[in-house]
C-alpha cells in the first residue's frame, strides 16, 4: 500500500491515530476527532459527509471488527496490535485486561478471577506505560492489610494501572504500541497501551444504545445471589457538526468468592542433622544441603462484593472548520468488600515426632510432619477488608487546521486515582478478628490433654489433620485419639484484634503541544510537553489489642460474654470443589461485629491507630522535546516506510518520607514479635535527576500486495518502582530468634531516590502475511537488551539503636540451660521435649528469667506454662542486649540482561460460511530466572512474569448469531521474588481458562446475549522454591450473565 500523508476529505471511514490507519468499526463512524497531540492525529471537519445511517448496521460486528484490528496492524509503520469494540457499547471482552490477553506477547494477572493487570513481553505491570486516549493514566493499588499478599492482600505504592477500574463498556478499541515512538511519553518498555474511548463529533445525530445484565457467580460460598449490570451511551451533534456532546455510564455489582489454602510462609535453611524434637526422619538431606520448613497450613474461604460505577462526558465546539476544542471527563469508582474467614493450624517448631522429605527438588521439602503441640491454640481469624478506588480525569484538547498542511493541537490533562481504606466501622481498610479453637479450656470435651497436628504438603491441595490426645503419654505413643474433633462452644476463645489501613494517591498533570506538517510523500511531527507525577503512600501502623491473647487465655469468660453468638460452625474444607480432602470443622462470623464486641467486652478501641507506619510521597517532573518524520518510498519497485524519530526527557525526582522512628522490638510469644513505634516523627527527603535521548527508527516494506515486512530499532526506559524510591530507612519485625534460626533474622530496608531509569535496546523483525479477506499470518522476532537493572545490596546494620530480645547474655543463659541435662532432671522425662532449642522453650526461659523471683528454677516445660506465659508477658530488649543486626537491603542499578522471543499469530475467516479461528502464541526468554537452590541470605536479581502465552478464539458469526468461544493458556511465571528472610521466590503454575460468549441479534434494535467465564472452572496455585511448597492455591467456579440491548 502506498500511504499518502495528505488529509483525507471523501467518504472514506479512516483516520490516523498515532501514525495508525484505523479502519473505523461497522457502526460507521464519521473520522474520530483529536484526542492528546501526541497520539492522534485526525482530519479537518471541512467538507465532511455524513456518516453512514445506523440502519445499515450488519451482524456481522465480530468479523468487522477484527479486521479493523488486522488493518491497524497492517497499515503501521511499527509493531502495533488492536482491539476494536464489535459495536457501539459492545466490547468483545467484559473486562479490558482479559481482551487484552488475546494480543500476543500480551498476558494478564487474574484477581478475583477477573483479569487486573497487564505484562508485556515479559516485563511486569510497573514497567507498562497505560494512556487514555494518548494521556498518561497514573496507577493506585492498596488492598487488605500491607505485607499480606499471599492471602490477596495489595501493597500500596505502584505505578501500574488496574484495569478492573475501568468497564468495558465505554471504550470503543484498544492499542499496543510494541515499537518506542518519539511523540509518545517514556515508560512502557514493554509496551505502552492506549484505552480508546467515543467522541461525539465520531457520529452524526443523535446515537443511544442501553444495555442490561444479570450475573450469577458460582464461586460464592454461600448464596447464589444474582447481580445487574447497566450501561448506557449517548451521543448528540448538531445538523452542521459545530457542536456535541458525549455521555457514557455504567453500573456494575458482582458478588462472588473463593474458597483456598496458604502457607504463611517456608522457612529455608541449612539441614544439621536433625529437627525440635529429634523426629524420626524419612529421606533426610544431607548435612549442610538447604530444607524447607512450613509456619503453617490454613484454609480459608473469601465472600466478596464489587460495585464499580463508571462515567464519561465530552462536550466538543468547532468554532470554525479549522478549530476543533474538546473536553472530557472520566470518572469511575470501584468499592470492594471481602469477608474471609480462616481455619489455620500454626507449628510450634518444638516438638516434631515424624518428618518425610522430597529431596528431588532444588530444596528438600517436608511431605510429612507430625508435631505434637501440647496446648495449642488453632486458628479461626475472621477478616473483612474494605478499599474504594476513584479515578478522575479531566481532559482538554484543541486542535487548529492552520491549513491543509499544517496542524496545531495543545493538550492537557489532569488525572488523579486514588485506592483508599473504606470499612465505615474503624476508617481502616482491614479488620483482623482472631479467635481460636483451644484445649487451654475447662469445660470442653477437648479441654486439656494433648494436640497432635500433621501435614501433608503434595503438588495439589495440602491436608492438615488435628488429633486430640487425652495426655502427653498418648500423644506420644499414638493412642486414644480422637481426628479432627473440631471445636464447641467453652474451647473458642478470642486472641486479638488489627486494624490496618493503607493509602495510595496518584496524580499526573500534564501539558503538551504538537505540531505536524504534511507534505507530498510524508509527514514531520515535533512538539514538547511537561509533566508532574506525585505518588504518595500511607500505611497505618496496626492498631493492635490483645483480648485473650495467643493463647487464648479467656475462654470462659469469652463465653459467658457472648463471643459464641457471633458464629456459626461450618464445613470449611468441604466447599473445595476440586478436591476432596477432610479436616477439622470450622467457625465462621462477621469480623466487624466481633470487633464491636471486642470494644464492649475488653474496652478496646475500634478505629485507625494515629500513627504511620510508612509516610511516602515521590515527585518526578518530566520535560520532554521531540521531531518524528514519516517518508513513503520505494525499494526495487516495492513500496516502503519509514519513520525516524527522536525523543529528548529530563526529570526531577524528589522523595520525601515521615518515619515514625521505631521504639523497640516486642517479643509477644514463641515466634510471634512487634516493632513498637515511638510517637517521635522524623522526616527524611532526598533529590535526583537523570536525561535521556531516545531514538526510533521504523522501516516496513511491501514485498508483495499480501506480504509485509518490517524492522524496528529503538531506544526506550521504564521509571523505577515507586517502592524503590522511598527517602529513609525502615525495619520490619523478626519471625524467630537468630540463636535458633538465623532464616528468622528481620529485613530491613533502604531504598535509593537516585536511582536510573531501566533503558532498553530493542529491536524487531516481523513478517506478516495477508492472504485472504480479514485474514493473515504474522512471525514476529524481538530482543531487548536492558541496563539498570535493579538489583540489592545486603549489609547487616543495626537501625534505630533497636535491641535484639532474643540474643543477649540472658537469652544465651537461657539457651544454655534448655540445652543441658539439668533442664531435663529439672522438668522430668514427660517434658523432656521441652529441653531443647525452639522459640518457645526460649520465650518460656526468658520470661521467666526476667520476672520470675525464681528465675529458671521456675521453668517446668509444660505447655500449660507456655501460654501462661505467653499471656503474662512481653520480652524487650535490656540495655545489656546487642543492638539488632537486620539485613538491610539498598536497591541499587547493578544489573544488565537481553530478552527475546517470538509472536506467531494470525486469523481466518472460512469465507463466508461464518466460521473463523485467531491464534496466537509468544515466546519469552531471557537469563533473568531465578536460581531456586540459591542462598537464602542473598537477594536475586529477576524479572517477574516471564512466560510463554498462548490464545485460540473459535468464531460463528452468521444469520443474526456471533458465538465466540475463547481459550487462554499461561505457562508457570515468577510472581513475586525475594520475599521474607529466606529471600523465596513465589511462581503462579501453569493455567488456561475457556470463555464462551453467544449474542443474537433480533433485529437492527434488540441483541442478547450469554457470557461464561472460565467455564470450566479453573483454579490458580502458586507455589514457593519447589512444587511441594504451595503457597496459595485458590478453587475458582465458573461466572455466567445474561443480557440484552437496545439501540435506538
């Protein structure tokens, strides 16, 4: 195709969006007007004709509309991939991320089994640039409690975008933008991703079409409650197209669930020989080989509800034929409520009897624990988590024919996003509600005695089985027991009551001026534009209140309180679907109105606590320069194109941070351990500035009428995660005492404002093929090679002169004196297992130590005394203890590293008989993995969501029905790195989900339709360094809606 550059004025359908031709959809739309200068160019309204009457509207929106998206690909001058809505309100998908997992090198992460956020050739959300209708839109995610992402919490402090803010509704096509492109803003090197949306001055009259739905959700746990959805769209000009106006709207309730299981966390570290309790061990490793330690097994279950409500107005004046002005205003809200509920069963660490690993893997793995636990607390935590998202954006926009050649558009937007705490309740986001089922009781059946507990760690669901003993001598030897008795009224109790809350709150203003003239073969863009990013983060210290603590300690007052009338037992374990498996019964209850009594029965407090955890705010300005040109040519009498580009960007980045300064580390019990804040603020700020140029260079030629090639070179940069950033030191509190296990050592951190830029060489080589009417085939090859990287420094400094508990004169005395016979003449044979190194025995010592008159003469190694202990007493560190060594990590840019991969893909319409099939599947490697047999204490450089997709929608689209049945496949992938004191890696296994979607359009007014997500119901597992270590499996069910439109 030889492409002019001179402003179209027939009747043609066309427009260029970014040096994009776009075919417009089958609703025939007039040429879409001037969205941001920089990524939409459009024609003058001089002499426009009318658009094609709505009457004249074929069911066949499907086919047209992925042929649009065939001609976008075919007609850029760089790698560009669309998605076009089949009809105005119609989008192929119900949510923008899961269309968006149909374009290849594209993959998704599913939240709530609804597709969240976007990787791009293998680089992960943060490092995707997403714009709406060409301007940047900024990203805030802060979700549950910080810290708790294995149970689904979100940290706050991102810059990537979620899609599940936006319906899909209200946009009209999506663009990726693979290649870098000098008038578009730096920050997506893997892609940049452009959410198109209606302008009036598209139409001509008056268009309206509503739409309603109703979903059922079959992964609620316990209704089957049926949910509406509603949208609309208006769209009005004047007979002479000077004036329009806009107006777009959507409702939308879902209410569903989950039912799952977690591990808390896998401790890793050396094996010595043996384990707490000298165990009989099958397969041992052997000495100094790396093992794998569980904290926990729990189920849970999650009931949640969202309401998102979306909105757009667009008013659009053309003064003259030359002047187009156009402003907007998005706006959407997404309130969501979780109500979960645990059944937890946590390891003492203390007395193991039999333990069975897997030693195939890079760290051998428990398959088999028994542990007998004495009195033991299991857990029945009931959680509600409760955030709000808002995002605003307002636009304005003027574009001005200065003649038939030269335009001039000025642009500038103001967006803000927002995800902030919602419960009405404390004003936080998270209410944490721990109650336990115990035998630390005197009136239960289960009362006294002695618990067992075992786990079962496979490569699916792991089973946790409770054995109540009734003494320590059946324990031991296996008898009288009685499996998984649960719990009755007189053996639950309360322990305590956390509130959180955490806030992000992103804004971008942003200004822009771009100009282009055109010329016989060509075109010359240039323009600059200036931009201020803020971020900034709150998290709430905990609002911590011990009721009847750890352990449980008041039970019958709990009862005679009225804690039981607040739950209702249930078979937790028995709502997996996928897997049958028996455990104890649980308890479930509301987590606000157990807080409410927690307030009337212990006088507690019941709102945010006053101080901040974490106090963040990060400001970068950006100014940027840039000239584009665009040349037809002609190679050996094939046409050519090509484009050369250059981008010019400096920015300031300031980081500014309020620490509340930690006051001491609290030991609560065995290994549960605080950091105590001081009411002492101090503030911490530091300042950087980096510049860039980034060229562009596109070539693509036209071998044949059917057979394109083309060739990519660029230059691009990803901005640092926000959480790198942060001005001044922070520390996090420990999981054990360094005596025992140095894997327990506490984390701290300080990050680095002065960090560079990711900057990436990429190059692509595609070859595509277009064979057949709205079908073709295309190969694309692509590489990056990356600087900067960010890697970690690890020292082992102390901060805030905190002191260490746990390591000190008298807990070396302590230890001393567990380890040595004297302990066991002291205690007697049947308590002899206390006798040993593990955290309770050591709390239990130095407790008693500290405020026993009879100091270790006191210690009887009952478990009975544990929790008396436990309940009576903290543990802080003494003058005459070690400062607190923590491992600090500083990020730092130390890291290079080349990407490649492949995208094979295509579509095919079987003439006209109805059928057709798109395909697709990427390729992704690079040396950027993780070693899974490497040192705990050491940090590792990787990418996260590096995978291999795959794609395959099966088509029918004739005679007033379109049936699409889709399938998605994503390969194992590296979630999240470096996590804990054992530096884990966390890796989401193998998953494909089938998605059917059937319409049947009535007439040219009336459609409806069916959708089934994930309609065979699959499930998502993550699991830590090897396939044993599950850290969180989730059992999903499939989503069904049923809907109708009109158009008028």
């Amino acid at each position: 195709m030889n492409l002019k550059f001179k402003r179209f004025k027939s009747t043609a359908m066309f427009t260029f969006v970014g040096g994009v031709l776009i075919i417009n959809p089958a609703f025939a739309q007039n040429p879409p007007q001037p969205q941001a200068g920089g990524m939409t160019q459009t024609s003058p309204r001089t002499s426009q004709p009318e658009a094609t009457d709505l009457d004249t509207i074929t069911v066949n929106a499907m086919r047209s509309s992925l042929t649009q998206a065939m001609d976008i690909k075919r007609d850029s001058p760089g790698i560009v991939d669309a998605i076009s809505a089949e009809d105005i309100g119609k989008f192929p998908d119900t949510n923008l991320a899961e269309s968006l997992q149909r374009i290849t090198g594209i993959s998704i992460e599913r939240r709530d089994g609804e597709g969240a956020q976007v990787t791009a050739r293998g680089f992960g959300p943060q490092f995707n640039l997403v714009t709406l209708n060409g301007r940047q839109i900024p990203g805030a995610d802060a979700f549950g409690a910080a810290g708790q992402v294995a149970i689904g919490g979100v940290d706050g402090g991102t810059r990537a975008f979620n899609f599940a803010q936006l319906a899909a509704e209200a946009v009209s096509g999506i663009e990726v933008y693979k290649t870098s492109q000098a008038n578009v803003p730096s920050g997506g090197i893997g892609a940049t991703i452009n959410i198109l949306t209606d302008r009036p001055f598209n139409h001509t009259g008056v268009v309206a079409s509503a739409g309603a739905k109703v979903g059922s959700d079959r992964s609620q746990p316990f209704d089957n409650d049926l949910t509406p959805e509603l949208s609309g769209i208006f769209s009005y000009t004047n007979p002479d197209k000077t004036f329009g106006v806009g107006l777009s709207a959507s409702y939308q309730k879902r209410k569903g669930g989950s039912v799952q299981a977690t591990e808390n966390y896998w401790n890793i570290q050396p094996w010595t020989g043996t384990m707490p309790g000298n165990p009989v061990v099958v397969n041992a490793p052997a000495v100094g080989e790396l093992y794998a330690r569980p904290n926990d097994l729990r189920y849970a279950f999650a009931d949640f509800e969202r309401e998102r409500i979306n909105g757009q107005a667009v008013v659009q004046f053309a003064p003259t034929d030359a002047v187009t002005l156009t402003l907007d205003y998005t706006y959407s809200t997404n309130e969501i409520t979780e109500n979960r509920g645990e059944q937890g069963m946590w390891l003492q660490n203390s007395n193991y009897t039999n333990v069975e690993f897997d030693t195939s893997g890079a760290v051998a793995t428990p398959v088999y624990i028994r542990e007998i636990a004495g009195i033991k607390d299991f857990g029945l935590e009931q959680q509600r988590n409760m955030q709000k998202y808002k995002l605003g954006s307002l636009g304005f926009n003027a574009a001005w024919d200065v003649n038939d050649d030269f335009r001039l558009t000025f642009d500038a937007h103001n967006s803000k996003n927002e995800s902030r705490p919602n419960d009405p309740l404390t004003g936080g986001g998270a209410i944490f509600a721990s109650i336990a089922g115990t035998n630390n009781c005197t009136t239960g059946p289960h009362c006294g005695g002695s618990w067992v507990q075992e786990l079962v760690f496979n490569r699916g669901l792991p089973v946790g089985t409770q054995i109540w003993y009734p003494t320590d001598a059946d324990a031991a030897a296996g008898t009288n027991g009685v499996v998984n008795p649960g719990f009755v009224a007189g053996e639950i109790g309360s322990q305590v009551l956390r509130i959180n809350a955490q806030t992000q709150i992103s804004e971008i203003k942003a200004a822009r001026l771009d100009g282009e003239w055109m010329f016989e073969e060509g075109r010359f863009q240039f323009g600059v534009d200036t931009s201020k990013s803020t971020m900034h983060r709150l998290q709430a210290a905990e609002a911590y209140s011990a009721l009847g603590d750890w352990s449980v300690a008041n039970v019958d007052s709990d009862v005679a309180g009225g804690l039981m009338n607040l739950l209702q037992p249930f078979n937790l374990v028995g709502l997996f679907d996928d897997y049958g498996i028996s455990s104890f019964p649980a308890w479930r209850g509301d987590a606000g109105a157990l807080a409410q009594w927690a307030a009337a029965q212990y006088g507690v407090g019941l709102g945010v606590s006053p101080q901040n955890s974490a106090d963040n705010r990060v400001e970068e300005k950006t100014h940027a320069a840039y000239m584009q040109v665009d040349l037809q040519g002609e190679l050996g009498g094939m046409s050519t194109n090509t484009r050369i580009g250059v981008r010019y960007e400096t920015t300031d980045v300031t980081s500014t941070s309020v620490i509340a300064i930690p006051e001491r580390i609290e030991w609560q019990s065995n290994n549960d351990f605080r950091i105590d804040l001081s009411d002492e603020l101090q503030p911490f700020s530091e300042s950087a500035s980096y510049s860039y140029i980034l060229p562009n260079l596109d070539f693509s030629i036209n071998f044949t009428d059917q057979l394109k090639g083309r060739a990519s070179f660029s230059k691009s940069i990803a901005r640092a995660p926000f959480g790198n950033l942060y001005a001044g030191p922070g520390a996090q509190q420990p999981s054990g005492s360094v005596l025992l296990d140095p894997s327990t050592r506490a984390s701290g951190n300080s990050q680095n404002p002065a960090l560079k830029p990711l900057e990436s060489d990429n190059l692509d080589l595609a070859l595509e093929w277009y064979f057949a009417e709205a079908s073709y085939f295309a190969v694309t090859y692509w590489r990056k090679s990356v600087d900067n990287f960010i890697g970690n420094t690890i020292s082992q400094e102390s901060l805030y002169d905190l002191r260490d508990p746990t390591s000190g004169p008298d807990a070396q005395a302590a230890l001393a004196f567990l380890q040595s016979s004297a302990c066991v003449a002291q205690v007697g044979a049947a308590n002899a297992a206390a006798c040993s190194g593990n955290d309770t025995s050591l709390f239990s010592a130095m407790a008693l130590l500290r405020n026993d008159p009879a100091g270790l003469g006191a210690f009887n190694g009952t478990s009975a005394q544990a929790l008396a202990l436990e309940a009576a007493y903290d543990v802080y560190g003494a003058a005459d203890d070690p400062l607190y060594l923590f491992n600090v990590n500083r990020p730092v840019n130390q890291n290079a590293s080349k990407l490649h991969g492949w995208e094979i893909g295509g579509q095919y319409f079987f003439a006209d008989s109805g059928f057709g099939i798109l395909a697709n599947y990427t390729i992704v490697k690079g040396d950027v993995g993780y070693d899974n047999s490497g040192d705990p204490g050491i940090d590792q450089f990787s990418l996260t969501g590096l995978s291999d997709t795959a794609n395959a929608v099966f088509m029918y689209e004739k005679f007033g029905w379109s049936v699409r049945l889709a399938y998605n496949w994503r390969d194992e992938y590296l979630i999240l790195a470096n996590q804990g004191g054992s530096r884990n890696p966390y890796y989401v296994e193998p998953y494909d989900q089938w998605d059917l979607s059937v319409n049947y359009a009535l007439d040219d007014h009336w459609s409806f339709g069916f959708e089934a997500i994930n309609l065979t119901g699959e499930d998502v597992r993550w699991h830590a360094r090897t396939d044993e270590q599950m850290v969180r499996l989730v059992d999903q069910s499939p989503r069904y809606m049923l809907g109708v439109r009109y158009r008028f």
